[in-house]
C-alpha cells in the first residue's frame, strides 16, 4: 500500500485521536520553522518529527500509514506498541490517559469471548491473580472490556524474556541461570500457595527486568490454554509447539489434573534451555517431542557444555523426571536446592581468591600483599605511625585502598593493626636502648675526663629520659636501679694524684730537716727570701 500524502496522514492522526489537537498544531508550527517555513512534504519526515517530539510511536505510524485509525484506545487507556502474541492472546504496551503509567495489557481473542463459561472462568482466575503481590509475579491491576474485547491490565515490565535472551546472547553462566531460576522457584512456589497452578511455565514466560529480577508472566491464566477445546495434538503451530517443549508427561495425557510438580517439570525443562541454548527434546514433529518427554530423558547438559558442575546438572535432572514422584515435591524445594548450590559456589570463589592471594603474596612486597588493591600504595609510610627520626626507627609500608570484605588481606590487615601496637612499644623500647647505651659511652674510661664533676648532672638528665621510655615500654624501676648501680663512676684518678703529690712534699721536708740537724735553726729559711723583696721594691 503507497504512503499517504501528508495532508491524508495528518487527517488520520486527527480522526485517532491520539494527539490532541493543539498540541498537534505548535508541533506542526515548529517542524515548519525548522524546515525553512516550510512543512516537508515527506511524510515520513514529517512521522518522524512527531516520533522524536513524543506526540507518535513508530506502531502508530505504521498503522496510520495502512491508513488505520481505530483501536487505539481500550477504556482509558491508550496503546503505545505490540509486545507479542500468544497462543490465547496478544499483549500490547498501554499508557493510562489520566496518570500515565505504562502497564501491559493482554487482550483475549474474540472468538473465546462468546464461550460464557470460559469468559467466566477468566474473570474468576484473573480476579484470583489480581490479588497475587509478589516480587517474582507480574501483578495483575485489571479486568475490564471494551465492549466485545475483554483484557487484563498487568505490570509492565522493561526487559527481555529468558527465550529472546538466549536466543541473542546464547546459553546462560551457570549462576546466571541457577540465579533466575531460584527467583522464578520462588515466585512459583507463592502461586502454589495460593491455590494456582500455571500449567505454561518455558522461558518466553519469564521476564527479567533491567535490575536482574525474574517475573512470571500468564500466572493463573494458562490453566486455560490446554482444554478440550485447545488440544495440543489438534493446533500444529508455532505457538503450541513453545508450549510442547516444556510439557510435563502427565499434563499432556490430562491437564486437568495436574499438581505443582507440572510446574517444576516445566521450570526444569526451561533451566535445561537456560544452561544448553535449546529445548530438551528439539528434534522431530510436535507428535514426536510428546513423545519423547513421555519415554526418554534428554542428553546429557554436559554433551553441549562439559564444565558444567554435575551437582548443578544433577539438580535439573531431578527437576525433569518422567515420574511426578521422582521429582523435588515443591518449588519450595527447588529453591533450597539452587540456593545452596550458588552459596557453595560463592564460597569456592572466595577460597580461590584467598589462595591466589596467598600465592602472589610469597612473590611480592609485603605491603603490596597486604594492600590487595591496584590502588595500594606500595612502601609508603603512613603518617604519624611511627616517630619522625629515621636514623633510628625504620618505617613500614601501610596499605592504601579499602579492603573487599572477601578480600584474604583482611585478616592480614587486622594482624597488622595489632602489630602496630607491637612495633608502638618496640621503638619505644629501642629508643630507651639508645640512651642506655650513651649512659654507658659517657661513663667507659676512655671518655675524657672534665676540670670538675659534671657526670651527676648529665646522669640526671639522661636518667630522667630513660624512666619516661621505661614507662612507655613497661618496665619497672628495680631494673632501672640496677642499671644505675652497676653504671657507678670510679674514684677519680686526679684525687689519687693529689694523694701522692702530698706524700711527696712530707717526705721532702722531713728529708730537709734531717739533713740540717738544727731544728732551732729553722726561722733562717726565710733569709732568702728578703733579697727578693728589696730586689721587687
């Protein structure tokens, strides 16, 4: 069909009413101005425009150029886009008129509406989903119709489904996948409480937001899309062959009466999805695939992916028994079961990281090992850590960075702290050694000796000294005693030289008057001296 002319397209954004008419108007004005004063005459162009200025979607342009206008609204909200169709309906992004938040909106075909009973029973179920709240459910607001199309108003949510994940980016890490599936375990396991039985549980049905959370899409409403009116031998289409996928072997002999461990067959056949990149069974007819979910268990996980953990292939494999019996009895368990799995792999992480510590640290410097960080500073002393003196006291290397609570120098890193405390009263200890050792230098025979004793003013002041170090370290003053008792300085050698100058001096005046033999004669010594006064005069 040829592109309308713009004056057509912009007559059929009128008779939608999806733009209010003002608005349309000043956004038209400002396209001209931007256009030369002229408005494009390219209707794309000018689509565009109204895209970018948020009045459009690129699915209303579409529409409107296969000169569509109706069926934009339902009740008081307005679609925005296609999300994706399913076997029993289509699922369409919405805006409420008055609030505008977004919700999704999943409209029921026409040609199930006329079946009462079954109208009946989807208001019952979805009013039941409706009162579900749990972080792993899309929650359900409304029910409401518009005349003949009846829908159900649910949560939006921004992301991708686990089958358009895979299928882009291929099979998942196995805590990734064993992550979702815990979460969608959970959410199950809250259904299972309240009495609902999904019935549809496959990746398509498992979003994952943009925050890593997994909800479960169609919770309450697939116990509807396998009854006697929607056999899966009867519909051969690509919709009922994602369903035929994930099928537990007792849900396709008789739907109605199926437990939760329909469910844990189906979460089990999406986690082999998950971990492989494909269905268990992804060969053959739809008639055989039923088949073979009856009869056989899958390859083996580890035939496409041989590192991957066998207590973790033996957990889905459990998930996946032909016999209901064989299987984990609830979601609930299912949840336990994967939970443990990623704690133990958690803590083989941090033990291999340890380890990897522990082996680089041998081979480099210590502060480097004890850092743990790109951003340590390796040999840089930490400030006020120890005295400023280098000619004494050695300095240390200090981590710099903050340490990963798995991080294997954290225990290092508390040792260190009280070897700080160690190393505070070492070099209190190696300071009172230093002044110790320039008591016994000051004192040694060899130092030079002084005109007068000073020995006991510079004993003073280095004592002084030495019993603050000694409190610092924890000494008690018997050692420092004993220390000084054994330090005492000898009797001074120039006292003995006095002694013997004294002597000298007896013995010559005793020798003097021996030899005159007149002691009467003694004031006669003082005759000498009489010239040397008359001489001075």
């Amino acid at each position: 069909m040829a592109t309308p002319s713009v004056k057509n397209f912009l007559e059929l954004v009128q008779r939608s009413q999806l733009v209010d008419p003002d608005k349309l108007r000043a956004t038209l004005l400002k396209c001209k101005a931007d256009h030369d004063d002229q408005l494009p005459t390219d209707t794309k162009v000018v689509a565009d425009y109204l895209v970018q200025a948020g009045l459009l979607t690129d699915w209303h342009c579409t529409k409107l150029f296969d000169r569509k206008h109706k069926g934009f609204f339902l009740g008081k909200y307005k679609l925005l886009g296609h999300i994706g169709t399913g076997g029993m309906s289509s699922v369409y992004l919405a805006e409420h008129v008055l609030m505008r938040r977004q919700r999704a909106i999943k409209v029921l075909p026409k040609s199930r509406v006329k079946d009462s009973s079954y109208l009946e029973r989807f208001h019952r179920e979805a009013q039941a989903t409706a009162s579900l709240e749990h972080p792993n459910v899309v929650r359900a607001y409304d029910v409401d119709n518009e005349g003949d199309t009846h829908y159900l108003v649910m949560e939006y949510v921004k992301g991708q489904d686990i089958q358009n994940i895979v299928n882009e980016q291929g099979a998942l890490s196995y805590t990734k996948a064993a992550d979702y599936m815990t979460q969608a375990a959970r959410g199950l396991a809250y259904s299972h409480g309240e009495g609902l039985i999904h019935r549809d549980v496959k990746p398509a049905n498992l979003l994952v937001d943009e925050e890593g959370v997994v909800k479960i899409l169609d919770l309450g409403l697939a116990l509807f899309s396998e009854d006697e009116n929607a056999s899966l031998t009867v519909f051969h289409n690509e919709n009922v062959l994602g369903t035929a996928d994930y099928l537990a072997p007792e849900q396709a002999i008789n739907s109605h009466e199926v437990d939760c461990r329909a469910d844990i067959y189906g979460l089990g056949c999406t986690f082999y999805f998950a971990l492989t990149g494909h269905a268990p069974f992804n060969e053959g007819t739809l008639a055989q695939r039923i088949a073979r979910h009856q009869t056989q268990m899958p390859p083996d996980i580890r035939d496409d992916r041989p590192d991957c953990p066998r207590d973790l292939v033996d957990i889905c494999v459990k998930m996946i028994q032909k016999k209901a019996d064989d299987r984990f009895q609830s979601c609930s368990e299912v949840a336990a079961a994967l939970e443990s799995w990623l704690t133990r792999q958690k803590e083989a992480v941090a033990v291999a990281e340890m380890e990897a510590s522990r082996s680089s640290a041998a081979t480099v410097p210590v502060g480097q090992a004890i850092a743990g960080h790109e951003s340590a500073s390796v040999g840089t002393p930490a400030s006020g850590a120890f005295p400023t003196s280098a000619n004494t006291l050695p300095q240390s290397p200090t981590p710099v960075g903050k340490i990963s609570p798995f991080d294997p120098a954290l225990e290092d890193t508390a040792t260190d702290k009280a070897r700080g405390t160690v190393i505070g009263r070492t070099n209190a200890k190696n300071l009172d050694d230093v002044l110790e050792v320039q008591i016994i230098e000051d004192n040694t025979p060899s130092a030079p000796s002084t005109p007068y004793d000073d020995s006991g003013t510079i004993n003073l002041g280095i004592e002084a000294e030495r019993s603050v170090a000694s409190r610092v370290r924890g000494r008690g003053s018997r050692s420092a005693k004993a220390s000084r008792s054994s330090n005492k300085p000898p009797f001074p050698v120039w006292a003995w030289g006095a002694i013997a100058a004294g002597l000298v001096v007896v013995v010559i005046i005793i020798t003097v008057l021996a030899s005159s033999g007149d002691a009467p004669q003694q004031p006669k010594q003082k005759a000498p001296e009489q010239p040397v006064r008359q001489s001075t005069a």
